[in-house]
C-alpha cells in the first residue's frame, strides 16, 4: 500500500529536557536534507513528542525508506494510517480495514497495543485492545492472540489524531548531525577511518576531513578511492568538505633525513600537525582518526601516546577497542567495505617502514624531527597553501 504518513521515533532526545526542541529541530532538518535526495514532496512536522514525515505526492516506498534509515537520531520508522479522531466504531472498522490490507494472509499471530496519550477518548486502552483483537479474531478465523512473540504488532496511539501501523523499521540510532559540534576526519583509503567518521558522526558531530596525498607515489585512482568514501560516508553524515593535501615532500624528507624504523610515527606525527592546522582554520574542536590499539606498529600505546603530543585539540579514537573483524563487520553494514579493500594503496602504504619501531621514545623522536627543522616548516605551508577542496555528498 502507499502510506501517507511515517511515524519517526526517537529515543535519546527525549532525555534532553527543555533543550529537547533543539534536537527535534536538527533531526527535522536532517530528515528534510535527506529526503532531498528522493522523489516525491514531504511534509515534516512534530506533535506532542512526535515527528511525522507526511507524503503530499507519489512517492517510491524503498526510497524514501532506504533515506530515512540513514538519519542519525531516528531509532525507527513506521509506516502508518493516520486519520482524524473519530468515533469508536468507525475506529474499530479502520484498523481492521487498515491489518486487512496490511496482513492479506490468513493465518497469522498478532498483538494489539494501544496508547491513549488524549485522555478525553472516551474508551480506554485495554478495551480497545480487547475490542480490536475480537475483530481481528472474527475476520480471520485461523490467526490467533500471542502476546510473547507474535508474527506481527498492531499499534494503536490516539492524540490529536489517531496513529495505526503494524510496521517498525529500526532506524541508525544516535543523534542529529549539527548538535554536538564539528571534528576533523584523517581519511584514508582503509577500511578503519570511514569507520570512525560514521561512528562519531553517529553522535550528532559534523564532519570534515583531510587526505594526505602523495603522487606520483599515490595514483589518482587512490584519490578518487578516497573521494567515493567520503562520499559513502556522507550518505549518513550530511555533505563532507574533503581536504586534500599533497604530503609528497614532506615524506621525501622524513625518508631522507630520519632513521627509517622511526618513519610511520614522524609521518603521522606531521599528518596530526596539519590535520590540527585545518581543524582550527575550520572551526573543527577535535580530530578523528580509525586507529584501534595495537592493530599496526603505529597504533600501540606508545605509538599513540606520540602522535597525540604534536596535538592539542582532542583526538577521538571511536574504534580504538574494536578488532579488525568488528571493524569490517561494521564497514559491510554502512557499504564502505567493499571500496576500501580497492587495489589502491594511500601514502601510509607506500611508505611504510620495514621494521618500524613500536614502543617509540618521545624524546628520541623529538631529536630525529630536528634534522627537518630547516626545510619542514615551509613545507607544512606550502602543502596547506596548496590543498584541493573537494565537496562529498
């Protein structure tokens, strides 16, 4: 059937107090942004703790659907019959019109749960379960009652008007894009940054992100690799601004002026440095990286410990305690796998130490930085001076 109305549910904006119209907005702008993307014209307002997207035209079902699951901050969609309060038995004959054309199966389990939110209706919800349960039994004589696991739940909320819908399609969870600030995504071509980019954008945090670039070392294809993350990514964060930066020289000079089972952590280091740079310029309050403990020689504690030194704005690590297969399991469920296991190495790769040192001593890194000290800080400038913006959505 073609729903004129979806229920959105949420869960952790209900917690938020007198603050909570704040989020309820973002998440309404969110999902007008998103529906952008489809088919169709949409109404969305909100009633009494409850936001409805509305179809005013044709609309194609798994579209609009497949959009709405990518909002962060709905936790489920229901398809629903929404109808004006009317009397009781005209009710009653809805809701078995509505399972008839829902539910055309003969045989099946069903519950019903009603919620009374007007009190001034004048029959109450056990009755209407009872009631509506009794009706259903009658025109299917071989379905039956399941309160424990039943096939299907018929939902009934009387407000203003009144909701009916037996689907409940969850949702990506978390909280609506905008309401807690903006970070700095390292991207790279791998499997774990586009990772953490979803995850913390999960929690209501605006995306940007910046991807060290290293031709002829790195092919455009490497790039364009990084590009379709981005954009993968973007598919639940909202529009991503894509910094990228031509960190050539840079490399060319840590490989020829420092010890070389010390290169990964020099490199990440100058990367945090100008990953911080367009953080500020950006009015990003903290950086994101996909390093999860001990998974390569420059994610160890150690390693870590010396890359978060050159930083001073907070570095968020959301996958930090994942393994690689819980990190790949979530990388199938938001689609960004099957693009970050292309061909196509990033500077990280290309340049990796043989033997590269694991428990690094700040200080001893701090001396060997010091043989960069007369060409690095040109450098820096010239590969910011020089980045390329790429706009993601």
């Amino acid at each position: 059937m073609q729903y004129q109305s979806f229920l959105i549910k949420y869960a952790e904006i209900g917690t938020k107090g007198k603050n909570r119209y704040i989020f309820e907005d973002a998440l309404m702008h969110q999902i007008r942004e998103h529906l952008k993307k489809v088919d169709g014209e949409f109404a969305v307002q909100k009633e009494q703790g409850r936001v409805y997207v509305n179809a005013k035209s044709e609309y194609d079902y798994d579209d609009v659907v497949g959009a709405l699951c990518k909002v962060f901050g709905i936790t489920a969609i229901c398809p629903m019959m929404q109808i004006e309060k009317c009397g009781y038995d005209e009710l009653r004959e809805k809701v078995l019109a509505f399972v008839k054309e829902e539910h055309p199966e003969e045989e099946f389990s069903f519950k019903v749960r009603t919620r009374r939110a007007d009190k001034h209706y004048p029959v109450n919800s056990d009755t209407i379960n009872a009631d509506v349960g009794y009706d259903i039994l009658t025109a299917y004589p071989k379905s039956h009652v399941d309160v424990h696991d039943p096939d299907f739940i018929i939902y009934i909320e009387v407000r203003q008007k009144i909701n009916i819908f037996t689907r409940v399609i969850p949702g990506a969870g978390g909280m609506p894009i905008g309401t807690n600030g903006k970070a700095m995504l390292l991207l790279s071509g791998g499997i774990d940054s586009p990772v953490a980019g979803y995850m913390i954008a999960k929690r209501g945090v605006m995306i940007e992100a910046v991807y060290f670039h290293a031709p002829p070392y790195t092919s455009e294809r490497a790039k364009q690799k990084v590009v379709d993350l981005a954009k993968e990514v973007a598919a639940y964060a909202g529009a991503i601004k894509l910094h990228v930066i031509n960190f050539t020289d840079i490399q060319l000079a840590i490989y020829e002026k420092c010890p070389h089972d010390e290169l990964t952590i020099i490199m990440r280091r100058y990367m945090m440095r100008i990953a911080e740079r367009l953080a500020n310029a950006n009015d990003c309050i903290g950086l994101i990286t996909g390093e999860s403990i001990g998974q390569v020689a420059s994610q160890t504690m150690f390693s870590l410990r010396s890359t978060d030194e050159v930083c001073e704005l907070p570095v968020y690590r959301p996958v930090i305690g994942f393994d690689k297969q819980e990190i790949i399991d979530l990388s199938e469920k938001i689609g960004t796998f099957e693009t970050s296991i292309l061909p196509f190495e990033d500077c990280c790769t290309i340049f990796v130490a043989k033997h590269p040192v694991t428990k690094p001593n700040v200080n001893v890194i701090r001396r060997s930085e010091q043989k960069l000290a007369d060409v690095i800080d040109a450098m820096i400038e010239e590969a910011i001076s020089g980045e390329e913006v790429i706009w993601c959505s």
